[in-house]
C-alpha cells in the first residue's frame, strides 16, 4: 500500500527524492492508510532473517539457549489446524469464535534491553507453520495505533483469526492502553490466538528484573493464566565487546557526507524534534521511507519528557529499519536528562540510548577518512 508525502506540495509514492541534495525528514508529512498498519504486522527489516540458529547465545547464560528450545517448541505446537479453519483469509472478515483454550497459549519474554528478545520474538514468528497472513508480529504502541485506527471491534475482528500474535516492547506505563491492549488480547484469546510478548528489565537493578514478569502478569489481569514467562539474561548484545560509540562529529563533517550519500536525509536536530511533535508516532515508519541515512547536526539533550517520548520511538523505527544515523553536537549517551534516566520512563530510554549507538556505529563509515 503506497504512503502519500507531502512536501512543499503534494508528491505520492514511497520516495521524495530532491535533485538539489539531501532529504529532510522534517519537509515529509506521511499519511497511511489503515491497510498499510495492518500489511505491515510482520517484523521489520533488521528481523526479516533472524531464525532461531541465528542468535548466538552467550556461553555464561544458560537462560539464552534455553529460551531458544522452549520457544522452538512452541512454535512447533502451533502447527495444528486453526479454529477459524485453512486458506487464505482476508483482513478484514470476521472470524468465527473458538473456544477458549485450556493449556497456556502464551510466553512472554522477560529479560534487560540488548539480551535478544526481539530476534527470538521474530525468529517465533518465522519458526510458526502458518502463512504470513495468520500471523502478525508488532510492537505495542503499533499495536495501540492499529486499534485507534480500525476500532476496538475491527481489530479483533482482523486479527482474531491468526494463529499467532507477537508483541514485542510491551509497556506498562500508560494505564489506559494497557487495559485496552489486555482487553484485546483477552478477545483474540477467546478466538483461539497464541501470543507472546517481550518487554524491558534494566540490568544492574537489583530485584527488578525479577519483578518484571510478576508486573506484567498483574497488569494484563485475567490473561496470566495464558503466559509462561521466560526469563532471558545477560548483557546488552549491541555493545559486547565492541567499541566505544564514535563520538560526535562536527556539522561540516555531517552535511558533506549527507550531500555525498545517496538517499540520505540532512536535519537540525532541535527542528526534527519540533517536526515529529506534528506527525502522530504511528507514522514515524512512513517519514523514513526511502532514506538510507540519517544526518543531524546540533544534537542537544531533549529538553522535556513528551518530545523524548517521540524520539524514542523514531529511534525504535530507524532501528528496525537499520538505517544509520550520523550526528553532530552532544553523544548520544547524553540525549536523556538524570531526572528521565531515573524515572518511570527510564527503560525506553536507556533502550532508545542503546540502539542510536548501534546506528551511530553504522554510520561511521559514512564520514570519509
């Protein structure tokens, strides 16, 4: 489904390219489809290969190789005649109702950012014997974004006739879309639909990441009894044994090499900021179609905690699309004041550090020696 853009006019497709240099993320006004919310519940690019003999478990955590027998296991047991019965279905019939299951049909993933809970989510996804179009993998504010735009009823009605519903970075910091999300879930599970979800545990907290399974299964309420939680450990995989991150480099060195990279986007980062607050997160893909990198020059500590919000999920979408981002001003590691780090929003931002790192990491060779 194609996604119209809008930049100093109107111009339809899925690249706005300029003869004259550079994008700029902050000319686009992306507008998509419901369709193309729902087409596009398959895990992003940077997962599309990720199988379960593609994560490399780390030798001092046996939880890591453990993770990836129950979960084959799993997958395996969704091989089974669906209630809603074969072929292909369309998006948006009804299904018939099933009958509850009696065993879980659920696992969620617990464990700190970086331990590869996304690649085994979408390696589940991929092991599950079913076509694409029964089954589903996205993450919970793209999931909370689907219901606002279908309906709470379409929804169900479209995805109560998959086999499989992933649901990777499941949060419980905004009351209402978790009840809304746990009331969703309760609906598909009536249909018959097996879920798993993941969500984030900070390392080196003491207890927390043990109350992080027990947290989940209180907040989705009567659903618990349908979720085996799986606890994953270890460090962040992003930065095990590699570098440093690169640091910051200067404008100059950010705008010569957004005009010498084809498909390269080039924006002030406090601009870009302001921009984002006008496109609903929903669509933060959308404004990323067709560049291949991200240029920012003046990168500054975000100054309130609704704008980091958006950027952490701009940061989620350039990550699942593996598109470097190369950058001039603060380090990333400095993007989140002390009071954000510490507070209830700490997990997406520490997630949100750790991926710009990789990305900026990405970008490095970018910059001509």
């Amino acid at each position: 489904m194609p996604t119209s853009l809008s930049a100093s006019g109107s111009t339809h497709g899925r690249h706005l390219i300029s003869d004259a240099g550079p994008q700029s993320l902050c000319a686009r006004e992306p507008r998509v489809p419901a369709e193309r919310l729902v087409a596009e519940m398959v895990p992003p690019p940077r997962f599309d290969s990720v199988r379960f003999n593609t994560y490399v478990p780390d030798s001092t955590q046996p939880s890591q190789a453990e993770a990836v027998t129950v979960l084959s296991g799993f997958a395996a047991g969704l091989g089974g005649a669906h209630a809603t019965g074969s072929g292909r279905r369309r998006w948006f019939s009804r299904a018939p109702k099933a009958a509850a299951p009696t065993a879980p049909r659920g696992v969620y993933l617990d464990g700190g950012y970086g331990v590869g809970k996304t690649h085994l989510l979408a390696s589940l996804w991929h092991a599950t014997p079913a076509e694409p179009a029964l089954k589903a993998f996205g993450t919970f504010v793209e999931l909370t974004n689907l219901v606002g735009a279908l309906g709470f009823q379409q929804t169900v009605n479209t995805l109560g006739g998959h086999r499989l519903l992933c649901i990777d970075e499941f949060e419980l910091d905004d009351p209402g879309d978790t009840v809304l999300v746990s009331s969703l879930l309760s609906r598909l599970v009536e249909r018959g639909v097996a879920l798993a979800a993941t969500s984030n545990t900070l390392p080196g907290k003491l207890g927390e990441g043990r109350f992080a399974a027990v947290d989940f299964l209180r907040e989705i309420q009567g659903l618990s009894a349908h979720f085996r939680p799986l606890r994953i450990d270890g460090q962040d995989y992003r930065h095990r044994g590699l570098p440093e991150a690169p640091a910051p480099f200067s404008d100059e060195q950010v705008t010569k090499a957004a005009y010498a990279t084809e498909g390269a986007s080039l924006d002030d980062f406090p601009g870009l900021l302001d921009h984002l607050a006008k496109v609903h997160p929903s669509r933060y893909g959308a404004l990323t179609d067709g560049i291949t990198a991200v240029c920012l020059t003046d990168v500054v500590p975000v100054p309130d905690q609704s704008t980091a919000l958006r950027l952490v999920v701009l940061a989620d979408r350039l990550y699942d699309r593996e598109i470097p981002v190369l950058a001039s001003g603060v380090p990333f590691d400095r993007l989140f004041s002390d009071d954000m780090l510490n507070g209830g929003y700490r997990k997406k931002y520490f997630r949100a550090i750790s991926r710009l790192t990789a990305l900026a990491r990405d970008a490095k060779p970018l910059v001509s020696q």
